[in-house]
C-alpha cells in the first residue's frame, strides 16, 4: 500500500518532514483513501495522522562541561585552539605586566623601602619593557643592591 502522496500532504499540512509523520496502522484503507488536503486535515483532526515528537539535543553535557569549566578545569593543551595571542591579545598581556610592575614600585616607594630616584629609573625601565616580571625587577634590586 503507497501512502507517499497522503505523507506528504500531512508533511505539509503540520510543517513536518515526511519520515517525521505517524500514520495509524488500524486505519490505513481510510488513509489510502483521502487524497486531498481536506481528507488530511479531517484525518489529523481524528488523530488518524499525526507527527512524530521530533527528539532534541540533550543539553547535559554542555551543563556538565559549563559547570566544569567555572571550576577551572579543562584548560589543558589539548583544549586550547588558536595562537599565544588569539587567547590573550599581546596589548592584553603588556598591560597586565605592566600595571603589576608600577603597582609593585608604588608600595615600595610608599613603604620607604626604595627612594624616589630609584623608583623613577625602575620606573623608566619598566616602562621601555626592560623587565619582564614583578620577580625580575626583584632580582634587578637585589643584584645592584637598591633598597633597605
């Protein structure tokens, strides 16, 4: 028995796909018989055609994933797409340095622990980039013994 014609009206009719639609095994000789849109949509009204539950995406791993993410996991190499830079802008990175370079001079400054000569020239230094962290202008410091 071809019911291609009627699956398609009724496809139609519920904006459905055609493998998406149910047709009552108990009823087929009265579905084979309606060949107009008219005939489908009395059908429908009968429950005699009807569409499928169309099955989603779960979304309980994108929740778990989120949820570990919030945490601080999956951060390794492996999930990392994109350059050095296409994650964290070079500009991003330079004033991000640069901010904990000056903050640093300025409680030493503050703390009387360099005075205000030394704290200009460190300051001009981390401003060419010369240092490349807190912890490098720290061995600077030691290494030509500036402060208490």
């Amino acid at each position: 028995m071809q019911l291609k014609i009627q699956k398609r009206l009724a496809a139609q009719l519920l904006k459905a796909s055609e493998n998406d639609i149910w047709l009552d095994p108990s009823r087929l000789d009265e579905i084979k018989d309606a060949i107009t849109k008219v005939d489908i949509k009395s059908l429908i009204k009968d429950k005699a055609i009807k569409s499928k539950n169309i099955r989603g995406i779960s979304k309980y791993r994108t929740r778990k994933n989120k949820q570990q993410k919030a945490k601080g996991r999956r951060r390794g190499f492996g999930s990392i797409k994109g350059g050095k830079h296409a994650r964290l802008s070079k500009k991003k990175g330079w004033i991000n340095r640069v901010r904990v370079q000056r903050r640093f001079l300025q409680n030493l400054r503050d703390k009387n622990i360099i005075n205000k000569a030394s704290y200009r020239s460190l300051y001009m230094k981390s401003k060419g980039g010369f240092f490349r962290s807190k912890r490098h202008i720290k061995i600077y410091m030691e290494e030509h013994s500036i402060g208490k």
